[in-house]
C-alpha cells in the first residue's frame, strides 16, 4: 500500500509526526511512503531516511496561492498513493488530499476540510499530539501500542564532524547545556534577559552553554548572548539542521521554550527542561519523555490559545515574567541529578526536578 502524507504544519509538528511514520513502517502497512512538507519539515525528514519520497511545499513563499496547491496535488497524484493522510487540519490540506485523488483519505474530525475526507478520526483534545497523530493509522488496521508510542529522532553520525573543533573553538570543552530561546511566536518566548541569567547560573555550575536556533532566531540569540555576562557559543543559523539534531543530542540537557528543541531533545534522549507560557502541556505538545521538566506559570488566563502569539492579549506577558530563572535553574539541577550528573558544587538548594512533571 503507498501512502502519502500530508504535514505542511512547523518543524515541531514534523517532528511530532515521525513516530507515524515509524509506526508504519514497523507494522507493515506502507509499501512505499511519501511526505508533502513545510521546507524545514523537507530538511527534517532528508536527515530521518524513513520516506521513499518528500515533496516539498513552500505554501508561504513559491508556493503561495491556488498555483502553489495545484502543483503540489500534481506532484502528489505522480507519486499514486492508495492512501492519504492529513494530520494537518487545515482546509488547503484536506483539499490537497482531495485533488490527488487517493481512494482513502483520512484525517480529523476537527478538519477544516473534513468535507473531503473519506474518513475522519477523532481528535483527542487532551492526548499528546504523538497519539493523536498516530491514531491516523488505525483506520488502516494498525494497532497502536501500549502506553507510549515509540519516538526516535535520528542523528547522522557524518554531521558530528567538525562538531568537537566547533565546540572547542567556542570555548566548549566538555558538558554543556543547550539554550533554545527562539519560537515563532513572541508570546512563547521565556524573556531575554532571563535565559542571560540562566546561561550565567550554568557556566558557574560548570557547564558550557551553546544556543541553537534557525535563521529567524538570530536577533533573539544574539541578544541573549550579549547579556549573558558569560563566554556562550551562539550557533543560531549557522549550523545544518543535522548537525542542529547532532549537538542537541550530545548535551546534557536542553532548556527550550515550548518548540521543536524541546521536541528534538525528546526524540534523541537527552533532559529537557521545557518553559511553558500562553500554551499549556495538556494541549498535547510537552516533551514527549519522561526525562523533562515544565516550569510555568499558574495563571487563569493560560492557555490563551493553541498557538503563541505576537502579542499578549493582556498586554502584561506575566505568563512568561512570572517564570523565574531561580525555578528553571532548580528544574536543570533536578534532572541532571535523576542522571547522576549534578550540576555542580555551587549549584543552588531546591526541590528537584520531577520527570515529566511540573516545577
């Protein structure tokens, strides 16, 4: 059976889509597999090796307007797939499904375009998006397992090359943390300043600090590089979303606000801390593994939304303001002792970090 998959959401979406693709290929289902693709979720799955083919729609920029669709549901119906399916729950989605022409066509029935699919799958408010995703299979006959579905990101072992002379050049030499305080939107963002003084707070503790991020996240990176008040390797856009995938997996834990970092750093192993602001975990997208922490704030206004924003609708951001370095700090400390890894002599007394859990 060849099946197509529609995934034009952002990388994290992407990334939260891989164990689908994991989950058919394990089970038998896919004969040969194909993926219609955001140009970062493109770049993701050229890393993976799991997908026989990737189409890449470019849906903001050289793909934009009804042309753009029309030419991606070509390349679609060039690949023949029996089966589509559209974790994606756009309109322009499900009406690409439609004009391939698959025989199947399965999505949510929270769809924009559920009016086009053959079939619809419940979509599960208060799962995690990994088994909400996952539960598109089912229709296929595929039985999820129990309790967590498999997630793996892979890393090429070719783009650990010229990491350690990076590194070392950068001023990292051993253990390090990584800092990830980009995101679409500006509401999800932990401020600044406050990821400066975290980064200050691990150097003291005795770890390196390196901060990843894409080529939108340059201004934010640099800022908080320049505030640190401390050597910080800042690699934001100028490393392959491979060797990207590669440093997060050779840290020692991640601190990200809630976006793909957070995500990656599920999917190869490594701590991740994770700061929650206009989002919330019970949405369906904290770090899928049990060695993570979320600090967040309890406010009644929060979740304002399934996505951030760019602005607060209160105009106060305390959602994220009222999150403290010293909290986040302890949530680092916690899960780098759960790994026999403390953080150092001089790391500060508090409650650890319980995995998975809120701090």
């Amino acid at each position: 059976m060849r099946i197509l998959i529609i995934q034009t959401a952002f990388l994290g979406d992407m990334i939260l889509t891989l164990p689908l693709i994991d989950l058919l290929r394990a089970k038998g289902a896919a004969s040969e597999l194909a993926v219609i693709a955001a140009p970062a979720g493109a770049r993701l799955l050229e890393t993976q090796g799991s997908v026989e083919e990737i189409i890449e729609f470019d849906k903001r920029e050289a793909d934009s307007g009804p042309s753009g669709t029309l030419r991606i549901a070509r390349a679609g119906r060039t690949f023949g797939a029996d089966v589509v399916l559209v974790p994606h729950r756009s309109f322009r989605s499900a009406a690409i499904a439609a004009l391939i022409g698959a025989a199947k066509r399965i999505g949510f029935d929270e769809s924009g375009g559920r009016a086009l699919l053959t079939e619809t799958v419940r979509y599960r408010a208060r799962g995690h998006e990994i088994e909400r995703v996952a539960s598109l299979a089912e229709p296929l006959g595929v039985e999820l397992p129990p309790g967590r579905i498999p997630f793996r990101v892979r890393v090429d072992e070719t783009a650990e090359h010229g990491l350690d002379a990076r590194l070392r050049d950068g001023g990292v030499e051993d253990r390090f943390a990584v800092l990830a305080p980009g995101s679409r939107w500006a509401t999800k963002r932990w401020p600044e300043q406050r990821y400066a003084e975290l980064a200050g707070r691990l150097t003291e503790s005795g770890l390196g600090v390196v901060i990843v991020g894409g080529e939108d996240d340059r201004e934010v990176s640099a800022c908080v590089a320049s505030l640190a008040g401390t050597k910080v390797l800042d690699t934001t856009g100028s490393l392959t979303l491979a060797q990207w995938l590669a440093v997060v997996r050779r840290s020692s834990v991640v601190i990200s606000n809630d976006s793909a970092a957070a995500h990656v750093a599920a999917g190869v192993g490594t701590p991740v801390v994770a700061v929650f602001g206009p989002t919330a975990p019970e949405q369906g997208f904290a770090p899928y593994t049990d060695r993570s922490a979320i600090v967040a704030a309890e406010l009644d206004c929060r979740p304002c939304g399934r996505h951030g924003a760019d602005d607060c609708a209160r105009g106060t951001h305390q959602c994220m303001e009222d999150v403290t370095v010293s909290r986040v700090f302890k949530a680092v400390r916690g899960l780098l002792d759960d790994a026999g890894s403390p953080a150092g002599p001089d790391a500060a007394p508090g409650t650890e970090a319980r995995p998975g859990g809120m701090v």
